[in-house]
C-alpha cells in the first residue's frame, strides 16, 4: 500500500534551506502573490504555494523548462503554465500565461523548440512553442487525445500514449439498452486505486513526424489487453527511445483478471521500429521491471528491477542489460537500499540516482564498470529526481521545509542550490519550526530513526500537546517530505510537537529493517510507536496528558490497533482511510498481492504467518476503545475501500467512544480537490483542539 541503511550516521540537523541557497523569485517570472504576510503556515497558505510538475533539461544543459501549477481556492482548480531557466539559476521567466494548463513539458531533441500536452477541442494534444514562449502551435489530433509523447533522438518520429477501448459493453450486447448503467464482472483487476476498468487500455504509437505534424500512427500493442504506462500511475518514465531511434524499450505487465491481482511482474520489452518484431528483455525477472534507459551508444539497457514477484516494496534494484551477450547484471547488489531514480551520465556513462538514507532522498553515483556506489549530497532535504547537464546535475527536491523546487548540484562536492525558487516569496513570510533528529533504542535493542518537529514560536519554558505520526506504506520512509495534507510543519504551526518515527519497516536502514513488518502488523514497529511518544513525552517541555496519534493507510491502521491497546496515552485519534478489518479488507482490495505478502495468504488460509496477522486485526479490539476518534474515508478509495471507515465509526459510535466520519463521496485515497483539502484541514485540527488543547 505503499508508495526507502543500517549503519547509524549523524545526519546534519540543519534544513535544505539553511544549506542551498535561497534567494528571491520576485526578479523573475514576473509575479509576486500579494499580499503576503508574515504569518504560520496555513492550509490556504499552502495551497497557495507553486507545485512543480515536469521538468526537463535542454540537449546542450545550458537550461530547464518546467512547469508550474498555482492553484485558485475560491474557482477550486489549478493552472499549470511554463517556465524557463538558466543552469545557473539566472534569466528565469514564465513563457506561457493562458487559461488553459500545459503539462509534460520538455525540450525538443534538436533542443530549438519546448514541446507540452495542452487541451484542444476536448482532449489533449501536443503543442510546441519556440524557445521565447512565441509562436505556439498544435503538432497533434488524435482521436480521443495524448497521455505522453517522446520525440525520437533524430525527430523523425513521435511515440504518443492513446488509451485504446477494446472491451465490450453491456450496451454493445443490448443496442436497445442504451440508458442501460451496470457492469458485469468476470473476473479480477476490474478496478484499481480510484478508477473502474472503462475498457481502455494504454497503448504506444509511433508516428512520423514532419514538418511540426504527426502522421501515419501505428499501435505498436494493436489488440494487446494490457497498458504501458502501467496504470495507475505510470508515466512516460516507463518508455524510452534507443539513441539511433530503432527500437523502443517500454514497461508493461502483460497479465491480466486474478493473475495481475496476484502478481507484479512487469517487464521490460523491446520494440523494433524496423520489423515491427516485439522481445522481453526481463523474461527471468518475476517481480517488477520498469523505467527502461539507453546507454549513449546504445548496446546496455539499464532499469529498476525488484526480484520477488508479488512484493511491491522488494528492493528496487538497478541492472544492466547487455544486449550483445543478453546478461542481466545488478549492478546495486552490494548496496542495501532502494534506487528510486536514475539518470546517466553524458560524458561518462556512469549513473547517478536518488536513494533513501537514514530519512533523507540523496543522490548517489554509481561507477557502471566497477559497481562502486558513493554518496554524493549529504543534506537534510528529498532529492525526488536527478538528470545530467554537463558539468551540473539539475535535481528536484523538496524537504519538510519548502514544497518541491529545481536545483543544481554540484558534481563534485554535493552542493545544491535552488535555481527555480518558484516558492520564494512565501516561504520568505513563512516561519518555519525545528526539524530536529534523534535516534532511539526500540524494544528489541535495535535503533529507530525519529523525526521531531518543533512550532515555529517554540519556547522550552512552556508545554506542547505532542503528536505521533503514524506513517502509511507500510514501507513507506518518513522522510523529508513535503505534502499537501500531512504536512508536518503545519501541524507544528498549529502548536502541536510532531513525532514522526521511522519504525520498523520501512526503507533506508537496510532489507532486513524494511522487511521485518510482513506478517508484523501488530508487532513490533507498534511498539516502536510506544517507544517514540514515550521518549519525547518525557521532554519538561511536553505535556504527556495531551498526546494524539495520526495516520493515514497503514498509518491508519496503526491509529485503529494503537486505540485499543495504548493504556491511557493518548486523548484524541484521527485515522484517514485505514484498515480497520483484515479478514474482509483482504477479498475486497483489488491489489491482492500485497496482501498475500504481507499477511501470508488470505484468511481461510492456515498458516503461522495469516494466523498471526488476522489476530492483530484492530477490529477484535474495538473492546478497549475508550478515546474520542475521528475517522476519514474516500468513496472511491479502492485499495482500503470506505466501508473499513463505516465499520470503524460505527464500532466507535457503539461503543459510547465520541467519534466523528468525515467523508469525501469524491475523493479517493488521497483528497486532492483544493476546498476539500481546505476542509479536510480545518476539521483535522478542530478535532486535535477540542481534546488536546
């Protein structure tokens, strides 16, 4: 349910703003948002805030174009527009100001044009404009729209991903049903996070490309049930073009009902433009493939591997592919942590990628020929992607002190410093609290990674109700994230003390750290929970009669179990589209491999490992719930369906425990419309106030 060693480091406790430079964006893109004042962060404040979607780095690295989203709370939508700027963080500027929002932005190969997916007479087509935001014009029309492109390298062609309806209605069997509304299912996989199966599937075409249109499409997958980019939440990182432009490499899991349910084995396979022949390269791989890259001359492929079919937070690997011996090689065999992206480098052919350590997204080079690994940046910050531009690397980051912005890295010594600083202007007005890091003794003699966050006025003389953050995943690092929701410097500037643990299982302190939850849910990294807000409760500036828990997904999960066997700790308990009943969320999620592996097997099934993990089921001890609970839950949240919410409240509500359901008909596992959010926001912290202050 997810979305990354084991030596113990001191990691520098200052923030990524007090180690990158800051400095203002008013001088570029020509926009200031006034007013803003000096002031905690708030929910509006935050939505307020520029978000950074794709970026790209032009053939020669001299500069980056993205784009931007701001959000208008009142209209509750977003507009994304594009911007440009030099390596060197000078000459930025907003190229496109219009109504209508321009996404998958990049720099044409020959690097004389910005290429974007904008909407066009009711669906989405590519559109390029010259490198000064002039002369815009539409290269597409596809029928039904464009999900991504990529130019070929000698642009003579463009791949485009068109979702492609093959499945049969109920209305196609009865013509004379039209306003017929039902489905009727088969088999598994007919929905997925937080969309039914509409019968569509994501296919890649390849079309000509001349003079700045698109022709003569062929669906490279014609008739093939399957999707690449992998839906949900794949995107064009899953395809790439080989340098001479003959071949596409592409990820897509080729299975389909209960065998896709069960498993994660995607692959890797290449497409030949020439002969139209189609190869598996990952054939012997039975857990995830994905994220395929060229090398320059083009003889390696290199990709994100996990090894284990049916474990989705399995080490994510890096391995080569030479295609004149047809060896795979893992190249990060030695290295005990995730690869959670790459890029390679130009000149040497090296690699360098951004990887988890002890709560932190770093970048890591990787030397391809003696698979020597070094850490490059050691900062306090979340380095989310990484791509070459000569003599820099241009990286994206965030931290729980700014939302995402660019930066440039050096090569050499690791140092960044924010070029786009598109959030300059309010976060400048924006008191920020103390992250601090400790590191604790769990209770099986291990040490645990804590995060602990201060309110922006904290004064050592007085006393703080405390939170525990309970993290989702479960394999799912608290690192120095940035969110829209459960964002950690909001709760400290609503006076609260935030203690977010890196408990057992979750990734950055080595496999066997990560691992240790399968079949754990109520075991140990439960009493972790215990050991964290114990530790910090002990603190003179921490009131320990005034201590909530918050948690989303697995986080959720964990409010549910620590509400009944906390022993009077906390006061108040807010759990957001949490399990609440293992045995019916296992027939009822729509990803069963996950809980196949993390359970051990379904609940009719008798093992030592589904005995152990249906018994901690939160539901069996609803008995001991005795603390006012808040519990959110989407309608179209599919992989923790809304009825786990139902029962939660309504076992609450019975039980004489005051409770209230807060529910979001139509927001998934995440709520991501601007006025729910602002909601979502304003009744999390009414219910934390009414019992904790």
């Amino acid at each position: 349910m997810k979305i990354y060693p084991a030596l113990i480091m001191a990691i520098a406790l200052t923030s990524c703003q007090q180690n990158q430079k800051q400095t203002s964006s008013a001088e570029y893109y020509g926009f200031v948002k006034e007013p803003v004042a000096d002031s905690p962060l708030t929910p509006e404040k935050l939505w307020s805030m520029g978000r950074i979607g794709s970026v790209s780095v032009a053939p020669d690295g001299s500069k980056v174009v993205f784009s931007v989203a701001f959000t208008d709370i009142k209209a509750n939508k977003s507009q994304a527009d594009i911007y440009i700027v030099d390596k060197d963080g000078s000459n930025g500027r907003r190229l496109t100001d219009t109504n209508i929002s321009e996404s998958e932005v990049a720099f044409t190969p020959d690097g004389k044009h910005i290429s974007f997916v904008a909407a066009a007479n009711g669906s989405h087509q590519l559109f390029e404009i010259d490198i000064d935001g002039t002369n815009r014009r539409q290269v597409s029309n596809v029928e039904g729209g464009i999900e991504g492109y990529i130019y070929a390298p000698d642009m003579s062609k463009v791949l485009y991903v068109n979702r492609v309806e093959l499945d049969e209605k109920l209305t196609d069997i009865y013509p004379d049903l039209p306003l017929a509304n039902a489905r009727l299912e088969t088999d598994l996989m007919y929905r997925h996070w937080n969309d039914w199966s509409d019968g569509k599937y994501n296919h890649i075409f390849v079309a000509k490309y001349e003079n700045g249109k698109l022709s003569d499409a062929k669906d490279i997958m014609s008739g093939e049930k399957y999707h690449s980019p992998l839906m949900p939440m794949g995107g064009m990182e899953q395809i790439t073009w080989s340098p001479d432009g003959k071949q596409i490499a592409y990820t897509c899991k080729k299975l389909t009902g209960k065998a896709a349910a069960e498993s994660t084995n995607s692959n890797i396979y290449i497409y030949n433009t020439e002969n139209g022949e189609t190869s598996c390269v990952s054939v012997d791989n039975k857990g995830y493939d994905m994220n395929p890259q060229f090398s320059a001359d083009g003889k390696t492929l290199y990709w994100q591997s996990m090894e284990h079919d049916g474990y989705e937070s399995d080490k994510n690997r890096l391995v080569s592919y030479d295609f004149a011996s047809r060896q795979t090689t893992d190249l990060t065999a030695n290295y005990d942590n995730d690869v959670n992206s790459f890029a390679i480098d130009k000149s040497s052919g090296n690699i360098w990628f951004c990887s988890n350590h002890h709560g932190c997204d770093e970048i890591f080079s990787l030397d391809v020929n003696t698979k020597e690994i070094k850490q490059l940046t050691t900062e306090t910050c979340d380095f989310t992607s990484v791509a070459d531009a000569g003599d820099i690397l241009i990286a994206t980051s965030m931290s729980m002190n700014h939302p995402t912005e660019i930066y440039r890295v050096d090569k050499t010594a690791g140092i960044s410093e924010n070029i786009s600083k598109i959030n300059d202007p309010i976060l400048a007005h924006t008191p920020m609290g103390k992250v601090e890091e400790r590191w604790m003794e769990t209770t099986n003699g291990e040490q645990m990674h804590v995060w602990v966050v201060f309110p922006p006025d904290f004064d050592a003389n007085k006393k703080y109700p405390a939170l525990l953050f309970c993290e989702g995943g479960p394999q799912n690092t608290v690192s120095q994230f940035w969110s829209l929701r459960w964002n950690l410097q909001l709760m400290a500037a609503n006076g609260y003390i935030v203690v977010a643990p890196n408990r057992h299982g979750l990734p950055g302190f080595g496999r066997a750290w990560c691992d240790q939850i399968a079949g754990d849910y109520g075991g140990q990294n439960m009493q972790d929970y215990f050991t964290a807000i114990d530790n910090v409760a002990k603190e003179p500036y921490v009131d320990a009669d005034r201590l909530g828990a918050v948690g989303a997904s697995y986080g959720g999960f964990s409010v549910y179990w620590l509400a009944g066997h906390h022993q009077k700790r906390f006061k108040a308990f807010i759990a957001h589209c949490g399990i609440f009943n293992l045995e019916t969320q296992y027939p009822t999620t729509e990803e069963i491999f996950f809980v196949n592996h993390d359970l051990g097997g379904a609940p009719w099934v008798d093992n030592d490992m589904t005995r152990r993990s249906y018994a901690a089921s939160p539901h069996l001890f609803v008995k001991e719930w005795d603390t006012p609970i808040m519990v959110i839950h989407g309608e179209k949240d599919f992989r923790i369906p809304y009825t786990q919410g139902m029962a939660a409240f309504n076992a609450a509500v019975l039980r004489g425990v005051p409770a209230e359901f807060l529910y979001f008909p139509e927001e998934c596992h995440w709520v991501q419309q601007p006025q729910n959010s602002i909601l979502w926001h304003r009744l999390f912290y009414r219910w934390l106030d009414k019992y904790l202050k």
